[in-house]
C-alpha cells in the first residue's frame, strides 16, 4: 500500500498474466495494470510514495515502478530466485531475499538502482524487514529454522536467531520493539516473538497448520503540525514537537516512540516524503 493510504498494489503471477494491479482505496477500483517480465511475487513502496518495487524469480530481477505514471522506469538483476522485498525508511536502500541455496539477501541503492552488495545467510530464506529506525533487517530462513540479523551500516549479518521450524514472514512492531515469526510447521505452526534489544525468542505461541503470510500491525496515524504534502511539513512538525515537549528527545518518550529517529521516521510518513 502507499503511505498515504490511497492505493494498494497487487502482483498478479499468473503464466499469461504477469501484472501489478494498481486499486484505488477511495473506489476500490482497478486503475492500472502495469506488465512486469516474469512472475512478480512480492511489492514493496518506497517511503515517500514514489516508487514500486516488484520481485520477479521466474527472471531474477527487481523491477522498478514509477508510481506516479504506472511505468517500469528499471529491471535490476539480483540473485536467483528473489523473493520478498524491503524499502529503508530512508528510501535509500532496498533489500531483498534470494531464495535459491545458498541463500543471500542483495541489497539495491535506489538512487542508481544498482545492486550495490550481497549478503550471505540462511538457508531458503523468504520473509524480510527493516526495523523502523532502518538500522537492522531481519530475514526469515526457511530451511534454517532461523532468522538472520542484518546491520544496515555494514551489510553483514550480526546474528542468528534459532526460532521455530520453517520460518517464512515476519513482521515488526510499529515501534521497532519486537519481531514476530511465522513458523510454518505441519501440523502445528508457531509464531517466535523476538526482542529486538536482545535478539531473543521471549514466546513461542502456538497458531493452526502451516501459517503462511504476514498481517501488519495497524495503529492510528499519528498527527503532526505540518500540512501533509508540502515542503515544510517534516520542519514544522519537529519545531512543534521540541516546542511542545522541551526537545525531541522528550517528545519522543513522551509519544511511545523509542528513539529519536524512530519518531523522526513516523513524521516523515505523515508527511509524505
């Protein structure tokens, strides 16, 4: 979905019918149907609303949309068999998960759209995130029972955490707390709870046969002082909040964020860029 909340896009992996379904949430109309080579898997939308990216195994690429006028601007060749994608709340990097052993996460400047690094880790690996202040990821590895911990600074894994049999997706708290993971074990599937501070299984809780996919943890919109959409928005915003609360630092605790750049993250959400 976008960050504004106006538009959902759908991979469409049919042989005949490899497409990006563009729906209007205000309608719940189709708007666009946007052809993408190979058979697109996952999406991912850039912070700012600007740019889709779409996974393609069935051609080992990336492709490239701009939102804006619905055309592929860029098919980027990553590893084999890439699978779930990532955008940094920064909108600077994209990291995605290369299923086919051995397994590797490749990571994607998005001002060159350019394959700038590739990651070794788990086995299989299919489910990835970015922690809210874009400083670790986190990747499901199927076939590990693990998931792997990425530091975004030096693109290198920093840890394995053993979680529960066949993890494929994982989610994150809207305040970067802790990771939840689908394990999709049959007959009876588990989702790990990690601390994020600790990189610790702190529950195992038990769910039906073989989960799969990943909801997303939904909050209200946070309100800020800017207009959404102009220039001044994230400024106004801040300089309200320091006002407020005697610093950022102070509002931060005040509002449930847990740093600084977390709350710095959220107002650029609400203000669209």
């Amino acid at each position: 979905m976008s960050p504004d909340g106006s538009k959902v896009y759908v991979a469409v992996a049919i042989t005949n019918d490899s497409t990006v379904s563009v729906i209007a949430t205000a309608t719940n109309a189709v708007t666009g149907t946007i052809p993408i080579v190979g058979n697109p898997v996952d999406v991912a939308v850039s912070p700012d609303g600007s740019k889709v990216y779409v996974t393609s195994p069935s051609s080992n690429t990336v492709s490239v949309i701009d939102a804006a006028t619905n055309a592929v601007i860029a098919t980027i060749p990553v590893s084999m068999q890439p699978f779930v994608v990532a955008v940094t709340p920064d909108g600077s990097k994209v990291y995605v998960t290369n299923f086919t052993a051995p397994g590797t996460v490749s990571v994607i400047d998005t001002a060159t759209n350019t394959v700038t690094g590739t990651i070794p880790v788990g086995n299989a690996p299919e489910g990835i995130l970015v922690t809210p202040d874009g400083s670790k990821v986190y990747v499901a590895n199927a076939a590990d029972g693990t998931v792997s911990v990425i530091n975004t600074a030096t693109n290198t894994v920093t840890d394995a955490i053993p979680v529960g049999i066949a993890p494929v997706s994982v989610a994150i708290t809207p305040d970067g707390s802790k990771v939840y993971v689908v394990n999709s074990f049959n007959p009876v599937g588990t989702v790990s709870v990690i601390a994020v501070t600790t990189n610790m299984v702190i529950a195992t809780i038990p769910v039906g046969s073989q989960p799969i996919a990943f909801g997303h943890f939904i909050q209200p919109a946070p309100r800020f002082a800017g207009t959404p959409g102009k220039a001044n928005c994230f400024g106004q915003s801040v300089a309200a909040l320091a006002s407020q609360f005697g610093g950022l630092n102070a509002a931060a605790a005040a509002l449930g964020f847990t740093s600084v750049g977390v709350l710095q993250n959220a107002i650029l959400a609400f203000c669209g860029g």
